[in-house]
C-alpha cells in the first residue's frame, strides 16, 4: 500500500494527477491523505477505489460520482458533502471497520453505504435531505451508523428525505430533529433499526408520516415489504404543530416519550416501559406492549392529552393524568409480570374493546374523581380484572360487562337504552343508577350488595341463574324475589318503588327478566262523600249503584284505572246497597262500609 498526499494549494479535482504527491491519481491500493493549511475542497470528478482516507483540514465533496474506500476511513475536520441537489448526486462507499468523520457531514441527494460489519461515527453536525430536491438522500447495507452530534433531516415539501434499508443500524448519541420523511426500504435491501441511546434526543418537529415501512423493488423486480424498528432508550419527542406524526416502526421504548403537542401515533405498536408525558396524544393503532419486564412503574403521565391504545400489553402501572382512549384489547400484564391500571381523569372505550388480566395480579383502579366510560358501539365490552370503583362508571352504550369484583365507593351509571353486565360480586358500596329503558345483568344475585338506583317504568333487571315468579318492593327499598311464592333472594333500591308492578319473563339462559311495567301507585283518599247523580262517570275508575237510591258518584278528584290504591268510603241511607264495578282498576285496598240495612 502505497500513500498519496492531496498537494494542491486551494480547491481543485480529485482525477487531476498533478493535484496529488506522486504526480497521479490515487488508486485501489493507495492510501489517501487530505491535509491542507486551509480549508480546500476536493471535489470528486470521477469514480474511484482507494485503500483508506484521511484528512486533516480539507473538504470532500462527492456529487454525481462514486468513492469506495475499502479500509479505514479518519476524516478529523473539514466537511464531507455526497450529493447535490441533482438525483444520484454521488455515493460514498466505506467497507473498512472502522471509521469516523469528526467534521460536518451533509447528505443531500446522495448514498451513504456501509459495508457488512462496518462502523461509521459522525462525531459532528449532520444534515440528511436537501430543501430543493425531492431525491433525497439514502444510508443502507448492513453496518452501523454513530451519531453525536446534532442531525438535522430537513423538510422539502416533496417525498422520504431519508431513506435506509439493506439491514442498516443507526445509533444516535446526540440530538436529531426529524421534519421530513423517513422511509424504510432500499434497492440493496429494506430493514432498518434506530436505537436512541440515553441521553439522546430523537425530536419529530412537524406534522410527517415517518419511519414508514414502504413496499420496495429488492433490485430484482420484485416488491417486497419494509420492516424497521426504534429503539428508544433516551427521549423520543413531538415540540412541532398540532397535528399528528405516524411512525410505522416497531417501537421498543424504555426511556421516555414526551409529546408536548399534537400526536405521535405509534401506528405499528411495539413495547414501551418508560416514562410517558406530555400535553399531546400518544396513540397506538396496530399493537403495542405497554410493558416492564422489571416490574418497576411504566408510567403514563399526559397532562392535556390523550393516550390512545387499540390493541395493547400492560406490564407495570399505567396511570393516567388525562384523558386515555381505548379501541381495541388491552391486557393487564404477562406471565409472572403484575399489570395495573389506575385512572386518575377519564378512560374511554368503545363498542366491543375488552380489558384482559394475563399477569399473576393486578386490576383497575377508578379514583375518586376519575370516569371510566364505554362511549360508542352496539358491541359488548368486558372488564376481566377486578375493579375498585371510587370514582365514577359510565355504560354509555352497548354491553359494559364486569366479569370480575366490583367494590369501592363509587357509581355506575347506565345511559338511555344501554346495559350494564355484573358478573362477579358487587360491594355494598357502589350504587348502580338505571337510565330511560336501561338494563341491568346481575349474574350472582346473592352476592350483589350494591344499591340500585331509578329503577322505573321501562327498566329491566336480567335476575342471573333465578327463576323468579313474583317480587315486592318496601317502601325502605328492599325488592324481594319469589319462585311460587317462596324466597329466592333480596336487592336493595335507593328509592321507594312499594306497590309497584312487575312483568317477569326468561332470559334464555336460566335467569329471569324483571321488567318494570307501570308506576309506584298513588295512593287515594281514605274516605269520600257522595252525591246524587244521574250517571258515575267513567274517569272516577269505577261505578257506584244504590239498588234503592238514584246513582252515586265520589266528590273527589277523578283517579284514572289502575292508579286507585285504596277506596274507602261510607253511606247512612237506610236500605241502600252498593255495586261497585273495578273492571280495569288496580286496587292495593278495597274498605267499604255500610251503616243502612242495605248490602254491598
């Protein structure tokens, strides 16, 4: 191996000879030295294969043309340019193990290759894309790309600024602003992992679908799908615009997820177990493990935003400071790992999301304070873990379904057409309040120790594994269950539905339904005068007949049928009976008394 000195005072051509010590082009077996006095530039007209390159001071710049270097690359200062803003503006290719530029890179049309097993480390600024050009610029092959310093990929309004693939590995060590496009997928190949290490910074400063998973031509004509993944053991943040920013890598996340605006939708799911914050939304669409195989606190903390979750694993305590929106199955926990939810401000699901329990514990914590919601769908949705209830549930639409304990201090509340399911106990401390045609599913009657609230006309009570035949309610609130006239069970009532009526039909699995069907029953006055009169009108519920003595009727107000709980009355004509007609009329008493000879 031969060494060759770039000589020329000033800028100037790298396949001009007489630039170079030697007096030629340096070639695949020359090791090549930039080192000037002051900053030069030594533009790339050709291409070219060296054995190792240095430099000291000058510039490189590579457009429109291919460097190879096939060993070690030290470029200690000055700048290293690939690409312009023409398409293909150039390529640098290391193979060597090991190599570092410790200048200012800029990649803006043009390749980055590392060869297998090769090691890059930029330990100065970086800047991927170009403002003018919708090329962009490409990092593939399968070695490992080190960042320190600040990289900046730069927005152009056109397409991918960036795009990696061919097994490439980026480890970022510094701080990297993302406002373009990132994409996966390569000719030479089309997977890709960026690992954020601690300390780093990874920050989305726009509104940008990002880290996509792109079909690409394989270089054989073939399409195939991208894959890439994001590791972020530092801080992975949104600071720009309201709207949203999509990832499509698999994120495995251990450091910390700060969105202070808009959304990061983390719409190809993965692992987080670190620290979540923020005044935006942090949304999971397709999958995701919300999970800390340490079992320490996976924290979610956004204050003013959302967390979205469609299909996810809890591991850890999730615990939120806003508002969560659920869309899809989440589980609590995996194997020997113990997963907890404790809701602080408000928990949305819709129509048929579940919670599961898959961990060795764990449950569902409502604060006092706190909702806990299902809001929209036809479907049915079940809470497998347990729940303490301090705060307050809704059962907005569909099926809410509680398979497991229901205890604490607080309300269930099911909205207008909407059903409520508990399948396991109830403590005595919940209260459940029945909305306009509502339906509440007691499952385990006996161990139903809450109260139920607005029970009335048009309500139904699914009794679980009882056959039930008749019921009473008292006026202190205890509905009393009978099957042919002996007990099988009590529920308590916040509100007095005494004299109420019951229809009761089966629920198709064992149990009955308990509708109520008409009004608690008003009661009348316990006694009425009469006069004479030709005819007893029918709104009085009832016709009264003096068989010696013209027609009677009540001088009180009308009481329409099935609304009369008491009639008591009283007469001293001598001789005078009494026919009372009560066709359609419910009475809860009937007293009548005669102080004539007449008969009744």
């Amino acid at each position: 191996m031969s060494s060759i000195t770039w000589t020329k005072t000033g800028s100037g051509y790298w396949n001009v000879n007489g630039n170079w010590s030697g007096g030629k082009e340096p070639g695949s077996a020359d090791s090549v030295t930039l080192t000037s006095a002051a900053h030069e530039t030594v533009y790339l007209s050709t291409a070219d294969t060296i054995a190792s390159l240095v430099s000291t001071n000058d510039q490189l710049a590579i457009e429109a043309n291919d460097l190879t270097v096939t060993g070690d690359t030290d470029l200690t200062a000055g700048l290293v340019e690939i690409g312009g803003a023409a398409p293909n503006g150039g390529t640098l290719t290391l193979l060597g193990a090991s190599n570092t530029i410790s200048g200012g890179v800029g990649i803006g049309t043009g390749d980055l290759i590392l060869g297998t097993g090769t090691a890059l480390r930029l330990n100065g600024s970086v800047v991927f894309g170009s403002a003018t050009s919708n090329y962009g610029a490409h990092i593939h092959g399968a070695g490992t790309l080190t960042t320190t310093g600040p990289v900046n990929i730069v927005e152009n309004g056109f397409t991918a600024e960036l795009t990696m693939g061919g097994g490439f590995t980026w480890v970022n060590e510094g701080t990297v602003t993302m406002a373009a496009i990132v994409n996966a997928g390569y000719n030479a190949g089309i997977a890709f992992t960026i690992i954020n290490h601690a300390g780093a910074v990874f920050d989305f400063t726009t509104d940008i679908a990002c880290l996509m998973n792109a079909q690409m031509d394989n270089g054989q004509g073939t399409l195939v799908t991208a894959s890439s993944d994001l590791v972020n053991n530092g801080l992975l943040e949104k600071t720009g615009n309201a709207g949203a920013t999509t990832v499509y890598s698999t994120i495995t996340s251990s450091g910390t997820i700060e969105v202070f605006m808009g959304t990061i939708d983390l719409e190809d799911g993965g692992s987080v177990a670190g620290l979540v914050e923020g005044a935006g939304t942090l949304q999971f669409s397709d999958g995701g493990n919300l999970h800390n195989a340490l079992a320490t606190i996976a924290q979610i903390d956004i204050t003013g935003g959302d967390l979205i979750l469609n299909t996810v694993t809890l591991g850890g305590t999730l615990t939120d400071a806003a508002q969560i929106d659920q869309f899809g199955a989440v589980t609590l926990g995996s194997g020997t790992d113990i997963g907890s939810l404790v809701i602080n401000d408000v928990y949305n699901i819709d129509n048929a999301s579940s919670i599961d329990l898959a961990g060795a514990g764990g449950g569902i914590t409502i604060a006092a304070g706190a909702t806990f919601a299902k809001i929209t769908g036809p479907g049915p949705s079940t809470i497998n873990p347990a729940v303490v209830d301090d705060g307050s549930i809704f059962a907005d639409a569909g099926r809410l379904r509680f398979a497991a304990a229901l205890t604490g201090t607080g309300s269930a509340t099911i909205g207008n057409g909407a059903s409520l399911e508990t399948a396991g106990s109830v403590g005595s401390g919940i209260i459940v309040t029945l909305g306009t045609s509502s339906d509440l599913l007691i499952d385990q009657t006996a161990q139903f120790a809450g109260q139920i609230a607005n029970f009335v006309a048009g309500d139904t009570l699914d009794i679980g594994g009882l056959k039930v035949t008749s019921a009473t309610a008292s006026a202190g609130g205890t509905l009393s269950l009978f099957d042919s006239g002996a007990s099988v069970g009590t529920l308590l009532l916040t509100n007095d539905d005494s004299g109420a009526i019951f229809t009761y039909g089966t629920d198709g699995h064992g149990g009955t339904l308990l509708e109520f069907s008409g009004a608690a029953i008003a009661a009348a006055p316990t006694a009425m005068s009469f006069i004479a009169a030709a005819h007893v009108p029918a709104t009085t519920g009832f016709d009264a007949l003096f068989s010696s003595a013209p027609l009677l009727t009540a001088q009180a107000a009308p009481q329409p049928a099935a609304t009369i709980a008491a009639l008591a009355w009283t007469h001293d004509r001598p001789g005078a009976g009494i026919a009372i007609n009560l066709s359609g009329t419910h009475a809860a008493a009937l007293s009548l008394a005669t102080h004539g000879h007449g008969g009744i």
